[in-house]
C-alpha cells in the first residue's frame, strides 16, 4: 500500500458515505412528502361536501412501502437537496450567516457524532453538562479556607481509631501466630472460654454460640417456668373450686337404702342423667347359682330332704358341698331363709 493507493481508498470512502447521506435525505423527503399527500388526501376527502353534510368518518389508510424500496428515487430527491443546501452534507471552514460564501468545505458531516456534545457517539450523556466555574479568585481563597478549617475541625473530633490504617506497625522479630489471630473470638467468647480448660472442659469450650446458655437465658427460663408453674396452680384451684364436695351417699342414696347403686347414663338426645337402681337380695343371690358348677348343684339339690329352719343349720347343711366359697356360703344361706320367708307369708 502506496500513499496514492491509500488516498483512493480514502477517497471511495468518502463517496460511499456521501451517497449514504445523499440516499437517507431523500427518503426522509420522500417520507414527508407522502404524509403531506395523504394528510391532504384525507381531509379531502372527509371534508362537507356541497350539501353541508359531513361524510362519514374513515380512518386513514396505512402509507405504502413501495417507497422504501425505490434507490434511485432516494438518491435522486436527495441529490436536490444537496443541490439546494450542501450544509446538510458537509461542514465548512467558514460560517457566513448571509449564506453568499460558507467557504470550502472541509469533512462530511456525521449524524452520530456531530449531535453529540462530546463529539463521540458513546457515551451519551443524560443530564446537565456542569457550570463553568466563574467565581473570583477571592471567592475561592475564602471557600479553600473554610474547607481547611472544616478538614481540621472533624479531624479533632475523630478518634484515633478512624486515622489507625494510616500508622505504621512496628515490625518484630516474634512470628505471627496465625492459627491463634484466626481462632481469636471477641467478648463473648473470652468470657465464654474463661475459667475452662481447653483439654478437660472440651465439650463446653467447643460450644457454638447458638448453643450457649448465659446467666440471662438461665434466668428468662427461670422465670418462663414460675410462670408455667403458677398459671398451672391457678387452673388446678378453679378446678378444685368448682368441684362439688363428694359425700358418702347424698340424699336419694340415703332414702333408697344401702342397696342402692347410682350410675351416669345417656338419654336418646345424648344429655347425661344420674341412675339409680335397687339391687334386691334375692337377685343377688340367684345370680350366686350361675358361678356354681354342675356337681356342686347336684349336691345342693341332694341336700333338699334334709330340714333346715334357722342359717346355722343352713350353713352347717351346705358345709358338706365341696369347693363353696365364705361368699357363696353365705348367699346360699341368704337366699334359703329369703324363700323360706316368702313361703311363710304366702301360707299366713
């Protein structure tokens, strides 16, 4: 590549990007025109007619592309704005506001950077572009002072701490212990570690920190537990309070007899109701009959022709059955001299 070579290049650049220009204008033109055209079209069209009636309202039609597509009548309509206006495509050395001479030009002009007020295309810059700084220079002495002033006043309220990385460490022969600078806990471990050892009190001293208990937390529990304690007491007492003192027998019972047995039972419509039944002599002893075996009847009833009028003879009589129990010996007696008693009112 020779200078004239690189020259031609430059150059045919320069006229594909003129004829870029040249083409974008005119479609831009093109574009203009054909809304002009169809604006006027349309109110035309949707205009009072002779009659003094207005037509009825139609949109407007969508604008054909055809004209998108047509090249040469782009670069035709744009080379006739050049021809009228070459400012629009070129920057010149001098800018007559009488437009008699603009000079000679000097570059293309280009849309992308041209608009910009950095003269790049990135970044764009959003907001206000800042103020040029017209103060005196006694304005500025007075604001670099109150600045110094400023600067040491919080300086002397600062601690020491904020100013630490800007001091130098001593440097030591000793080496740096980095397991331990690593393993270095804040306060509430050292206080947590004091007084264990780290061989014997292992488990404690391995504890993590969710998992310790403090003298707060010992306490809060403490008392999370008297009150527990206390709401349970009170619940036990109303409890206690409402309950009905309970008596041997209560006054049905009494008038009924020590027969009498009170049972808790449920109607059809499912409400609670107190029983009470009369448990007679006789039944009770004939249910003695059903705890008999069969050979232990057949000595009863072989007893049957012996005479007994009183409950010793009775007793003696049935002493000779084997394997009767005190119980059963005494209902057997009881249930004789019952019969025996019926069978004498029946006979009065």
């Amino acid at each position: 590549w020779d200078d004239d070579k690189i020259q031609f290049q430059n150059e045919l650049e320069q006229k594909a990007k003129l004829r870029a220009l040249v083409r974008e204008e005119g479609r831009k033109s093109l574009l203009l025109k054909q809304r002009q055209m169809m604006q006027d079209n349309y109110s035309e069209k949707n205009s009072v007619g002779t009659d003094g009636m207005p037509p009825i309202p139609s949109p407007m039609p969508a604008p054909s592309l055809n004209v998108l597509a047509d090249y040469e009548a782009m670069e035709e309509e744009g080379a006739k704005i050049l021809e009228k206006d070459p400012s629009k495509f070129f920057v010149f050395d001098a800018n007559d506001e009488t437009g008699q001479s603009k000079g000679k030009p000097v570059r293309l002009r280009d849309p992308v950077r041209d608009s910009s007020e950095t003269g790049t295309p990135f970044p764009e810059l959003i907001g206000r572009l800042p103020k040029a700084d017209t103060r005196t220079e006694r304005e500025k002495k007075r604001q670099e002072r109150e600045e110094r002033m400023w600067a040491a006043a919080q300086q002397e309220v600062a601690s020491g701490v904020d100013f630490a990385a800007d001091d130098e460490l001593v440097p030591t022969n000793d080496p740096v212990d980095y397991d331990a600078l690593g393993n270095f806990g804040d306060e509430e471990d050292q206080a947590w570690e004091e007084g264990l050892d780290p061989q014997g009190d292992a488990d404690l001293f391995n504890t993590p920190r969710d998992q310790r208990f403090n003298e707060d937390d010992v306490e809060w529990m403490i008392n999370s537990i008297e009150k527990k304690i206390a709401s349970l007491e009170e619940i036990m007492r109303l409890e206690k309070s409402n309950e009905k003192p309970s008596a041997e027998k209560d006054e049905i019972e009494n008038a009924l007899g020590s027969r009498t047995v009170k049972a808790t039972k449920v109607d059809e419509r499912g409400r609670e109701y107190s029983s009470y039944e009369v448990i007679d002599n006789n039944m009770q002893a004939m249910s003695v009959l059903q705890t008999l075996s069969a050979e232990q009847i057949q000595a009863i009833e072989a007893l049957g022709s012996e005479e007994s009028t009183t409950a010793e003879e009775v007793k003696s009589a049935l002493s000779n059955v084997p394997g009767l129990s005190d119980d059963q010996v005494q209902s057997l007696v009881e249930l004789e001299m019952s019969l025996k008693s019926q069978g004498g009112e029946k006979t009065d």
